[in-house]
C-alpha cells in the first residue's frame, strides 16, 4: 500500500514529538493506533465478505450447471423410455405373458417363471386391496 521505510518512521516520530511534546505524544500514539486498527479491522471485513460473496455466486453456478445436466441426462432418459417400448408379442404365442401392472401382479409372474408354471389366466389384483393392505396416506399406513 504505502512504501513506508524506517528512516521515514523516524521522521515522522521525531515530527510528532517536536509539535505535540513529550506529554501528548503517547496519548497520540494510541489514539493513532487504535484509528488504524478500527481501519484494519473494517477491511478485513470488508474483504471476507466480498470474498463469501464470491464464493456464494460460484457454488450458486455450479449448482445451475449440476442442476442443468441433470435435467439434460433425466430428459434423455425420458425420451430413451419413450422411443424404445418393448415390441409387443402376437396374441396367438403361447410363450405371450400378459402385462404385469401391479408390485403384487410382477411378484406373481416372477414366481410363475421361476417355478416352470404358466397360468393361463391373468392374476387381477383389486387396488382396493392393495390400498386397504397398505394404505394410501401416510396415516392410514401407521394405523
């Protein structure tokens, strides 16, 4: 900031002590330095909070960036599930599954494959039983 040598502090001490005398002077030197530690202080402050500000905006863009690619990546995935629906069986194959539409439905097929069984027809589970069994709202669930 300033480019203050010794011999200048000398200068400025024996200055001070010539105009203000030997009783102001230590009373001028702590007024002085309490003037420049308030000064010191209130730039230090200043500079940490310019520095938080900063650090605030770049974690704020990369957020918008994370935010931004994980929208990008979610609609790919979208459209990867959109344009690629399974190809449907023809209805007079025998290997044909019926569509699984319930958690209680794809346990059933899981079981049916898995044992060698083939059911010719369609599991039908209600929703109502699955809503009474579980619940549909969190305090139908605890009680």
């Amino acid at each position: 900031m300033f480019d203050i040598g010794f011999f200048e502090l000398i200068v400025i001490g024996v200055l001070a002590l010539l105009v203000l005398g030997p009783e102001r002077l230590p009373k001028a030197a702590r007024t002085t330095g309490v003037w420049i530690g308030r000064i010191k202080q209130s730039f230090s402050a200043i500079q940490q909070e310019v520095n938080q500000q900063l650090h605030m905006e770049e974690m704020q863009r990369q957020l918008d960036e994370n935010r931004q690619k994980l929208e990008e990546t979610l609609r790919k995935q979208e459209q990867m599930m959109t344009d690629s629906k399974p190809p449907e069986a023809p209805a007079g194959d025998p290997d044909s599954r019926p569509s699984v539409s319930s958690p209680a439905d794809q346990a059933v097929a899981s079981h049916d494959v898995a044992s060698g069984q083939s059911s010719s027809a369609p599991v039908q589970t209600s929703s109502k039983m699955d809503d009474s069994l579980f619940g549909s709202t969190p305090s139908e669930r605890k009680g």
